[in-house]
C-alpha cells in the first residue's frame, strides 16, 4: 500500500515540476518579447523622428510629436501592451503554480504525519 502511495505522491510531483517547467519556459519567452519590444520602440521613435524631420517637421519636439502620432508608432505600443500582458499573465500562472505545489506539500506533511501518529 505504502509502495502504491509512494508512485501516486511521484507522479503527482513530477506533473507539479512539469507544469512549472512549462510556465517557466512562456514566462522567459514573454519576458523576452516585452524587452525586445521596448528596445525596439526607441528605435522606431527615432526612425520616426527622422521622417518627421524629412517631411519638414525641423523641431524635435515637432518631430517627437508626430513620431508619437504615427500609426506604426500606435501599433507598435498595442503589441508592446499585450506582451506585457502575456508576460504578467504567465507570472501569475507560474505563481499560482507554485502556491498549489506548496498547498500539495503541506498536504503530504500532513497525512504522513496522521500516519506516523495512528501507525498506518
């Protein structure tokens, strides 16, 4: 019976470690993609600037603004927004994974502990 408990608690741990394995994994590429994203968006400001100052736009704060006004400036924050989103939602999916690999182990804890008290 023991035997039999022991395989079900390892199978149980393994899918924990798997699970965590996984969120960690589209944490780290999330992640990733956000900062690929906020370096990018300096250099699409700039690219941006510069076009402004072609098309005559001779002040920087001129420049800036219509940079900030582009279209491909406005689509570049939306994909920059929802990497951060993806990013926070895989944190918390990670966490929460965490959280219920801790409650998991509390619960181990315990009924060893029933066992060892009754003998079982």
């Amino acid at each position: 019976m023991a035997q039999v408990i022991d395989m079900a608690v390892d199978e149980d741990l393994e899918r924990q470690f798997e699970d965590v394995r996984t969120l960690a994994k589209i944490y780290a590429t999330a992640k990733g993609d956000r900062l690929r994203l906020e370096e990018f968006r300096k250099i699409r400001k700039n690219q941006l600037m510069k076009r402004a100052e072609l098309d005559g736009y001779k002040a920087i704060g001129a420049q800036e603004r219509e940079a900030y006004s582009h279209p491909e400036y406005e689509k570049l924050i939306k994909g920059l927004a929802e990497a951060v989103e993806t990013e926070s939602r895989a944190l918390w999916e990670l966490r929460l994974s965490e959280w219920r690999f801790e409650a998991w182990r509390t619960q181990q804890a315990n009924k060893r502990m029933e066992r060892n008290r009754y003998g079982a």
